[in-house]
C-alpha cells in the first residue's frame, strides 16, 4: 500500500515537474520570439513607430493586469483550472495573431497573449512555491533555467521559422507567432492529468493583501527584487546599443556579446543554485548582486578592453529573481500566492519606472554634455551614465538584501 502511494505521488511529481519546466520553457519562447518579428509585422501593417511603441506596452497592461488577479484565481478556481486558462489563452493568441488584419486586432491579440503570460507566470511561480519543498533554491533556479534556455534560443528559431516555405509560400510572423504559441499545449496536457493537493486545503491561516503589505519585511523583498529585475532587464534593451554607439561595435560583434550575457546567465542558474540552498539565500542575494553591479562598473571604467565584464554580469544577476522566489515561499510557506502577487506586481511597476528613468539619466547627461561640441563625446557620456545606472541597481540590490538579512538576523529569521 505505501509503495504503490509513494509510485502515486512519484508520477504525480513527475507530471508537475513538466508542467513546471515545460511552461517556463514556453513562458521564454512566447516572451523573446517578438524580436524578430515586429519589423516584419510593422511593416505588413503599415505601422509607425508610436503604434509599435502603443502595441509593446500592451504587454506591460496586460502583464500586470494578470498580476494583480492571478493569485486570487488560483485560490477560487484552482490551480488546474488556473494552468489551463493561461496555457489555452496563449494558444488562442497565437491564432488572433494569425488572422490579425490591423493594428486593434493586433493589438488585442498582443493583450491576450500577455494576459496569458502574466497569469502562467504567477501560476508557475505558486505551484513551484508548493512542490519545491525541499532545495528550493537549486530547484527554483533550474525551473528559470529553462527560462534562459527559451530566452536565448527563441529569437534564432523565431527569424528560421518565418522564411520557412509552407505550400509554396513563407511562413511569416502570423504562422511563426501561431505555430510557436500552440506549443503552450504541450505542458497544458500533463497539467489536466496532474493532482494539486494544495487546491483542497483550508484557507484560515490565508492573510490578504492589505495584511501583507503592512509587513516590512516584504517590501524590503520587493526592493530586492526590483532592483534586480531592473538591472537585469535592462541588459537586453541597451548592451548592444552601448557597443555599438559609444564603442563602434558591428551589430554582429555586439549581438555575440549579448548572447555571451545571456549564456553566462543561463549557466549561472543551472549551476548556482545548489550554493544558494548552502549558504543561504540572503547572503547569496548580497553577494550575487554585488559581483555583477561591480562587474558593470569595472566595464565602463575600464573600457572597451573590459567589455567582456558586461557579459560577466550575467552570472550575478542570473539568480536573483529564482533566489527571492524561494525565499518568499520558505517565509510564506502558508500565504505564497499572496506573498508572490504582491511581489511580484510590484516589481513590475518599478521595473517600468526603472526603465524610464534609464533613458531619461542617458538623454539628460547627454544633453549636459552637448555644450562642448563634441557630439560623440556626449553620447558616449549619456550611454555611459545610463548604464552606471544599470550597475547601480544592481548595487542596490545588494544593499538592500544587506538590510534584509540584518532585519531577519535581529530577529533569528534568517534564509
């Protein structure tokens, strides 16, 4: 009877670990293959620059428009029900993208498909939180792995796909954007097999929102997160912009050295989780935000000899977010669909500050420094500070770990 009970629970750890895995690895493809795609769409649709800038901030709305409600979905619907809707959503995007004939179905189909990231996100991160008991750390850092992975390959299988020939023509982004969405049914399928205990527990030690926002310790984790999120973020929207302009770079040249981030990064959480189940996970916080905020400093001090530190960022910054999602499910072991919705709705907010404020730090030194004439000389002082700023977020989320484990060491809560 025991055995046959532990070979039930095997299988059924074994169906949630895929859905796990697989919707991260779908959660990548559905984030990054947009790359290669939207100069292609934009110029199909005839849109101009403000309609592609409009239809990208879709998926920031749509993001945090699913942030804020997930966690209460899962808790009234269910975890099942939860994984199926995103899982299906993204899936139905992908052919309202398909048959999209102009910029509102476009732009409407963009919003589901966030919609639908937004909720798989928040969902996978519960459900990691409520099976990933033991080694949290290593397993929510191989769980983002398979992020990284998809993240780093999708662009790539994105511009194949679109000159592949189907009956006589291309594909194109509308049979790239339907062909890879549909994919979402893969880790769907498992999903509806599998059993989710937690679904069934009571819910009297469950605190709201209102409660949990008067913890301080919780927004001391949510500035952790932000200026980490933030920093690593940022790396993809102005690494390749800073080498080109402010070193004269190739776009291959600085393409290769993105990818070089981007493999550092994925390595750096295959391997380092394990260290942060071992020496903790707020030391790991600390230490790994410093090295790369440092690492980003010593690039732009030094130079371009030192532009290989810029990759080498990735492995500090890698981390982090998995790292805070594994230390808010040992702290809210009862209350992590709340813990998680807080956090990470949150961070998204500020990562959209984070971002403005970067371009606003490079056009206003730029500017300070137009006066001497020398228009290079300014750009590269604009790309310079706005990517000190980078690094400083990084710093800060050093620091402000710093705070946290002091704050939790006072009261021997320390993870």
């Amino acid at each position: 009877m025991v055995s046959r009970l532990t070979a039930t629970l095997s299988k059924n750890y074994i169906l949630l670990l895929i859905v796990v895995f697989g919707g991260f690895l779908i959660f990548g493809f559905s984030e990054n293959i947009k790359g290669p795609a939207l100069p292609r769409m934009q110029a199909d649709l005839k849109l101009d620059e403000l309609q592609v800038g409009i239809l990208l901030a879709f998926n920031s709305l749509g993001y945090l428009l699913a942030c804020s409600f997930t966690g209460w979905l899962t808790r009234k619907a269910g975890m099942k029900l939860t994984l199926a809707l995103a899982f299906g959503s993204m899936a139905v995007s992908g052919v309202c993208i398909y048959f999209a004939a102009n910029y509102t179905s476009i732009s409407s189909a963009y919003f589901l498909m966030y919609v639908g990231n937004g909720i798989l996100e928040i969902a996978l991160a519960i459900l990691a939180a409520r099976i990933f008991i033991k080694n949290t750390g290593t397993m929510m850092n191989l769980a983002h792995f398979f992020y990284g992975l998809s993240s780093t390959f999708a662009p790539i299988i994105a511009a194949s796909l679109m000159g592949v020939d189907v009956f006589g023509s291309a594909l194109g982004w509308r049979g790239m954007y339907m062909l890879m969405l549909a994919l979402s049914i893969l880790p769907m399928l498992p999903g509806l097999f599998a059993k989710y205990t937690n679904d069934e527990e009571k819910h009297e030690e469950r605190i709201s929102l209102k409660e949990f926002s008067r913890d301080k310790v919780a927004w001391l984790i949510v500035a952790v997160l932000s200026f980490g999120v933030v920093s690593e973020l940022a790396v993809g929207g102005w690494l390749v912009n800073f080498l080109e302009k402010a070193y004269g770079w190739s776009g291959d040249a600085s393409a290769k050295m993105l990818s070089a981030f981007f493999f550092c990064f994925m390595l750096a959480r295959l391997v380092l989780g394990p260290v942060t189940d071992k020496i903790g996970y707020t030391k790991s916080l600390i230490l790994l935000s410093a090295f790369s905020g440092l690492c980003s400093v010593a690039a732009i001090v030094i130079g371009e000899p030192g532009a290989f530190l810029f990759a080498l960022a990735g492995v500090g910054i890698a981390p982090i977010y998995p790292t805070v999602m594994a230390l808010l499910a040992k702290r809210y072991p009862k209350n992590a669909d709340t813990a998680i919705t807080f956090t990470v709705t949150l961070m998204g907010i500020a990562s959209v500050i984070g971002n403005l404020l970067i371009g606003a730090i490079t056009d206003w030194t730029k500017r300070l420094f137009a006066g001497s004439g020398d228009t290079q000389a300014s750009l590269v002082a604009g790309l310079q500070a706005g990517y000190l700023f980078i690094a400083l977020c990084a710093l800060l989320c050093a620091a402000t770990s710093l705070v946290l484990f002091r704050r939790l060491k006072r009261v021997n809560q320390v993870l």
